[in-house]
C-alpha cells in the first residue's frame, strides 16, 4: 500500500532540521555569503547535532541516516541557506563511496576520526577538463611496490581548503581510458598535496571551494577502494546514492522561494490592494506551490528506492533534475514578484536565485541528468 505519512522519527527528524536551521543558519546565512569567513561557528553546532556524520552507519558510530532521512534533512537545511547545507553535505558526498566500496577496516579507520571532533571530507573528481566526461581525467595513480603514487590537479572541490581526508578519482591505468579510474583516500598531510586558490563564486559562497594538487603523494595500497579499474562504477553508484538529497536542496530552496513570496505579496500594496489579490501574482504563487510539492514526492520516491535496495538511477536523476530546476524557477519568480526589492541584497530573494544556479550544475549537469534519464526511457534502438 502507498503511505505518504513520514514516521514518528522522521517527523521528528524533519522538525530538529528545521528548527537547527531557522535558528543556526538563517540569522547567519547573509553575512557568510559574503564569503570572507568560513562560518566555523555554524559547523561545529552542526556536528555537535550529528549533521556532519548522518550518513556514517551506527555501527560504526555515526548517526546512520537512511537516504530518505537524508533527504528530508537536506530540504530543511537547504532551506536555511544552501551554502552552508553545501558544506555539511559535502561530507556525505565523500563518505558515500567508502560507504559503497570500503572494507570494515577501511570504514573504522577513515571514519573514525570523523566522529570525535569537528571535520571536513572532499570528494575530488572534477578537473579543469573532465567534468561530466570522467574519462579525460589525467590525474594519475602509478603502483610503485605496495604503494601508489598520485600525480595531478582537481578543481571546484567542495570543503578543498578544510578537508582532513580527501576521496580522489585517479587514473592507474591511462591506457584503458574510464576503465582505468580508481578510487583512493588521502589524508590531507600526507606529503606533496597542495590546496591552491578559494574560489570567488556566484553563489553558495559560505561553502569552501578550491583546487587541489598532488604532486607525488604516496599512499598505501590500503587506501585503494574496491579494486583498480572500479573508479567509474564507484562514481556512478555515488551520484545515484546522492543526487536526490540533490534535488531535495532543491526543494527546500523552492520551498523558501515561496514562502518569502506568499508573505511579500500579501503585504505589498499596489492600485490600492495587496498584489497577491492580482490573478498574475495569485496564478505565479499556485504553480510555485505545486513544483514544490511535485518535486518533493520526486525525491522521496528515488530515496526510497535507494532505501530499499531498487534500482533508481533515473529516478535519482529525475530528483536531482526536476528539485533543482523547479528551485531556480521559484526563486525566478519570487525575485519577479518582489520586483526591484528582489533584485537589491537586503532582501533575500537575490541570494536564492545565485544559490539555486549551483543545484543546476554540481553533482552532473541537468543536462547530464536527462541524457541518464533519455537512456533509460529510450532503451536500446534496433538497426534496421
């Protein structure tokens, strides 16, 4: 039987989010999206809550959110400010492909320190020319004994310049192009990574952006996930582990976009009345609403999916799409409702409109997104 009703503990889960971020992050999100600081204050209130370890298993101490959990916390803080929901997550981000591919051991060592203080991960894959095409990745793994020796640079990392662990994608097998991709864990002090520039961003400023470089770093065999050659598939199964908590964020800034809408609507007058009472602006607030309230049962169903084991790699594109365009519409038509207040920093709307943008664009394009999708509803197509 289909059930729409969020359990007793997810309600609960639902309600400490949002409170954690109307109380921690809104009053705080304005002055970290100048991007001047980074809002450690914030961070460390959010691990003390769990939030920066809800996806480590309790078995291994950590909170053990399912992706359905996730997803329903990754709404309410990306409605209290995407920047700062982009830091926290980004440690979930990494940790996924450990979660995936890591053996016992490898999870209690790397996770570990995670759980008795305050820290940041990075997941590195991209690079200056291998975005969505993970097979020009030109990092390079060489075996040299019972190590590996890692060459190369990434760029647009998420938490680069805070992270202790970085997950990096690197090829050990250049000759076989993608299928030479694995996957290693490294410690940021080990020698020869170099954290470069802070990125300067349009949007999501509170969170850490950088490039990062190797320059023969050393690490044990220990550190390789899964098997050499595995990097794509690892990649693959990450993204549709995580893009609906994707589209969740979506969510919550649409959600957001809509409710500072509604509110400034009711109260600005215009020809003697409030323009909400303007069929214009009652039609922009009715449909606003329903992409909200599609989207979200979206990516319940990918989480849910992911939750129970299923199959969901066009469902979670489907989320991570479809959260973060209708995030960008909302916050588009918000900014028009509140016309040229929306388009002046004092007001909150602007900031939505930068935020939302990134949504479109991180974790696989949304054109990316609807090629997986095309694939899949397509299938194959017989030659004649």
């Amino acid at each position: 039987m289909i059930e729409f009703q969020l359990t007793e503990d997810q309600i609960a889960l639902q309600e400490m989010a949002h409170d954690f971020a109307a109380g921690e992050m809104r009053p705080k999100a304005a002055a970290y999206d100048l991007g001047h600081t980074f809002p450690e204050d914030v961070m460390r209130k959010a691990f003390e809550v769990g939030f920066l370890t809800c996806t480590i298993p309790a078995e291994h101490g950590g909170v053990g959110l399912g992706d359905l959990d996730l997803a329903i916390v990754s709404e309410e803080l990306a409605w209290g400010c995407a920047g700062l929901y982009t830091t926290m997550m980004a440690n979930s981000l990494a940790f996924t492909p450990i979660l995936l591919f890591g053996t016992d051991e490898q999870k209690k060592r790397f996770f570990s320190p995670f759980l008795k203080e305050m820290a940041f991960a990075s997941y590195a894959l991209t690079e200056r020319e291998a975005g969505s095409d993970t097979s020009a990745i030109r990092t390079t793994a060489r075996k040299d004994g019972s190590d590996y020796v890692i060459n190369g640079s990434k760029c647009f990392i998420t938490n680069g310049g805070v992270a202790s662990l970085y997950v990096v994608f690197a090829n050990s097998a250049p000759e076989k192009g993608p299928r030479g991709l694995s996957v290693f864990v490294v410690p940021r002090g080990t020698p020869g990574v170099t954290v470069g520039k802070v990125e300067d961003k349009f949007g999501h400023r509170a969170s850490n952006t950088t490039e990062l470089f190797f320059e023969d770093v050393r690490i044990p065999a220990a550190n390789l996930l899964g098997r050499e050659g595995l990097g794509f598939i690892v990649a693959m199964r990450t993204f549709d582990k995580t893009r609906a908590a994707v589209g969740a964020a979506g969510v919550g800034i649409a959600r957001a976009a809509l409710e500072h809408a509604v509110e400034y609507s009711k109260t600005r007058i215009q020809f003697g009345k409030p323009i909400a009472t303007f069929q214009a602006t009652a039609f922009k607030l009715a449909q606003m609403a329903m992409d909200v309230e599609a989207a979200r049962l979206v990516v319940w169903r990918a989480a849910w999916l992911m939750d129970k084991g299923k199959p969901n790699r066009k469902e979670s594109a489907m989320a991570k799409c479809l959260g973060s365009d209708v995030a960008m519409r909302n916050a588009l038509e918000a900014l028009q409702i509140f016309g040229g207040y929306g388009y002046m920093k004092d007001y909150p709307i602007e900031k939505l409109v930068r935020d939302a943008k990134l949504l479109q664009i991180y974790e696989g394009t949304n054109e990316i997104q609807r090629l997986v999708i095309a694939r899949d509803v397509i299938g194959p197509i017989r030659s004649r």
